[in-house]
C-alpha cells in the first residue's frame, strides 16, 4: 500500500487487531483476507455521510472505492482513525490535506487496474474507429444503413496519449500490436523512457495537433481540470476522438458539444 503525505510516497505496514469500516462494495474475497488478518471488519455500502460519521467513532481504518466521498467533516468524526485507504488507483474522493493534518495514512492500490482500464480504453478507441454506437443506435431503430458506418482501419493512425504512467503504457503497447504511432505528452515522463516505450514524448499542443485518437490518462487535480478547453479544443486536428477512462474534469464538457457540433470533432468515449 502506498501512503500520501502531501505528495511524497512511503511504503506502510498496518497493525493487528484492528476495526474497520469498509463503506464501498468490495469483493468477499476481499472482505475475507481483512478478517483472516484478526480484523474486525464492518462493510456497508451506500452509507449516508451522517451515518458514516456515526460509524467511523470507534475505527481504526476507513476502505472506499469511488462512491463515497471522504470530506474533512467525516475525517473529524473518525476520532481514532489511523488509516484510510481507497481501493483502486486515484485519492481525488478523499481529503488528502485534511487526513494529513491528524496524521492519518491515506493509501491507493496503484496498478490494481491498469490492464482493465487500458483494455477498455482500446474497446472505446474499436468502437469508435468503426462507429459501432451509432450503428448499434441505427439497427435498433430498425435500419440497415452500412455504408454510413463504414468506419475506418486504425492501422498507421496517430494515437496521442495525455499521460504515460502505468495505464498509459499499458494502452501504448497494445495500440502499437494494431500498427498505430504512439506519441505521449507527460511532464513527469523523460524522453528517455518513452523512447524505451517506442513512443515519442511532445508538447501538449503537438500532441492534440497530430493526434487521430486521444486517450486521456492524467489525475484529476486543481492544475489539470478542463485542461481540454475551447482553446485546447481548437488547436486539436480536426476529426479527433477522445476517449477518456481517467477522470471527467479533465474535459470542458459545453465546449467538447461545442467541438462536436460545429464539426471540429467526430466522436468521443467517455467514462
């Protein structure tokens, strides 16, 4: 598990005989090697925040997924709290600053779901090159019109990726098994090891004014919200499908209709 102090990463070990108060659904197996640990484990999912509160007065330890948000209020209500992790790969629903005013470990699973994600952002990208929404829309409504929805190989295509971690390495790899070119744009990420990659590492305008498809895979931060502007959105090639699987604020939403409806963009994938 990885610890969050103000952005630095530590590796932590939790202690025994432990309550913990799991407010998202987890799977049993889960459940299961918590409690083989001597744990006491109360799960619970779809919790009020006034019943969380009440809850969490005698915890040690807090577990969330994406649905419940872990505001400062709830913070102060776990007098006892030593630990909150979130199971899966983000913390953006947990009040980072405020945990670590009462010293409090908050802790991700970075990775847990890197290939899933990776696979359906390749599921979107598919779709997307062969219009199957909008064919699948069309054969529901009871037409057969084929050559609307010829679509298009995505052999030889430009495949720009907004972030290089773990899940946009994941998706570069199997981008490149179907033929397409991989460019990345990520401040973190040295030349060096895109190059390792195969992948070439360009600015972020470079990257929307080259790209076919365009893969979001950033945090969700103060500095990264609606990064894809209406002035992002106009230096991007025309044409452009996005797919996002990281994080809705990254995207102006009234401005990617905007995009979409004067004709800058064809399609999007959005999770």
């Amino acid at each position: 598990m990885v610890r969050y102090d103000h952005g630095k990463q530590s590796i932590i070990a939790v202690e025994p005989h432990m309550l913990i108060v799991v407010a998202d659904d987890l799977p049993k197996s889960a459940l299961e090697l918590l409690r083989a640990e001597g744990w006491t484990i109360d799960s619970k999912s779809g919790r009020s925040p006034e019943e969380l509160s009440r809850d969490l007065a005698e915890a040690d330890a807090l577990v969330v997924r994406s649905a419940t948000k872990v505001t400062a209020e709830i913070i102060a209500a776990g007098t006892k709290l030593r630990a909150i992790a979130r199971a899966g790969t983000g913390v953006d629903n947990v009040n980072v600053p405020a945990a670590t005013a009462r010293k409090i470990v908050v802790m991700n699973a970075p990775g847990a779901n890197s290939i899933s994600v990776a696979e359906l952002a390749m599921a979107q990208l598919l779709a997307l090159s062969r219009k199957l929404p909008a064919a699948d829309a069309s054969m529901k409504a009871g037409k057969w019109d084929k050559k609307s929805f010829m679509g298009e190989e995505i052999r030889g295509k430009v495949l720009g990726l907004a972030g290089f971690g773990r899940i946009g390495q994941a998706v570069a790899r199997r981008a490149q098994a179907f033929g397409m070119t991989v460019i990345t744009h990520d401040p973190f990420i040295s030349a060096s090891v895109a190059a390792e990659c195969g992948v070439e590492l360009v600015s972020l305008d470079d990257l929307c004014a080259r790209a076919d498809y365009l893969s979001l895979h950033l945090p969700a931060t103060p500095e990264t919200k609606h990064t894809f502007n209406a002035a992002r959105f106009a230096k991007c090639k025309k044409g452009l499908k996005i797919i996002n699987t990281a994080r809705g604020e990254l995207i102006d939403e009234p401005a990617l209709v905007d995009a979409i409806t004067s004709g800058q963009k064809i399609g999007r994938a959005h999770v």
